[in-house]
C-alpha cells in the first residue's frame, strides 16, 4: 500500500522537525500509542493499540531514522509486531520546505501487512490507516501550535489538518 500527502504547519523547519523526533509528542499525537521510547539518537522502540475493522490488537516494534539530513528530509523504516495479529512493516520519506511563514511536509510512504491484520483486506486497513494519519497530523498540529503559543510566538494557530492531501 503507497500512501503520500502533504501539511501545512505554521512553525519553522526546525520547530516542525524537534516535534516530529520528540518522544513525549508522539505519544500524545499517535492514535493508540501506549509508548514511545528513544533507543538512540536514530532508532524509536513504540508500542500501540490498533482497531481495525473486527481486529483489536497490541503492536510493538521499531523505527529508525535513516540519513537524516536536519531539518529538511529522512526516511523512516518500521517494523510492528504482534504475534498472532500480523505485522506492518514500511518506510516513509518524509521532506520538510519552508513556505512563507510556515512549513510544508510531504510524506511519501509504503506499507506491507501480514497475518490476521492483512485478512481484514487492504481496503479496510486502508481506510483506518488514512483516518489514522488525519488525526496524528491534527493532533501534531495542536501540539506545534502550543509549542509556538508557549514560546510566545505573534501567531500562533496552526493550519488547518484539511490541507492535507
């Protein structure tokens, strides 16, 4: 399954960037995370409650960063294990680019699955992944947005989550 998109942030690169690798905001914005750990300055340790369709089941794995290149691109590659559930495995790209005040990201990413998680069908585990990634990116938009209000920036509301595509 190849997923891509794009956001707008109303923050820096490097704001954007320090969010999306801090461990404490990940945890708040990924839907059903019970965890998120820093191994190292380049490996992440997650642990996660996912629904799809009839399927509940705990997930936990890795993600590594791989040639980063601060604070404008990385690619990110996964494993999520969960015994007799299946697995999830990919890799995403994700860029970020300065846009007047604010930052774009772009994701380009590509999933395989496997056990009862691939049994439930490409189609439903589509739907949950996209609905999935619309709210990490309104729940990360609301973490940037009071990171930069703290920080006592002069405008600090985000962009709105619907300008993903």
């Amino acid at each position: 399954m190849e997923l891509s998109g794009q956001v707008l942030f109303s923050a820096t690169p490097s704001a954007v960037w320090s969010a999306l690798f801090d461990p404490e905001v990940l945890k708040l914005c990924i839907p059903g995370c019970k965890g998120v750990e820093r191994k190292s300055d380049c490996e992440y340790i997650a642990t996660m409650a996912v629904k799809v369709g009839p399927l509940n089941a705990s997930f936990s794995g890795s993600i590594a960063l791989v040639d980063p290149e601060y604070p404008t691109a990385v690619t990110l590659t996964g494993a999520l294990q969960s015994g007799a559930a299946g697995f999830a495995k990919g890799q995403a790209r994700i860029t970020l680019r300065p846009v007047d005040n604010a930052t774009e990201l772009q994701y380009l990413a590509e999933m395989r699955i496997g056990g009862k998680l691939a049994a439930v069908g490409d189609r439903l585990f589509g739907s949950a992944v996209k609905r999935n990634i619309i709210d990490f990116f309104a729940a990360f938009e609301a973490q940037i947005a009071s990171a930069t209000a703290a920080a006592g920036a002069s405008d600090p509301t985000p962009l709105a989550a619907s300008d993903l595509i």
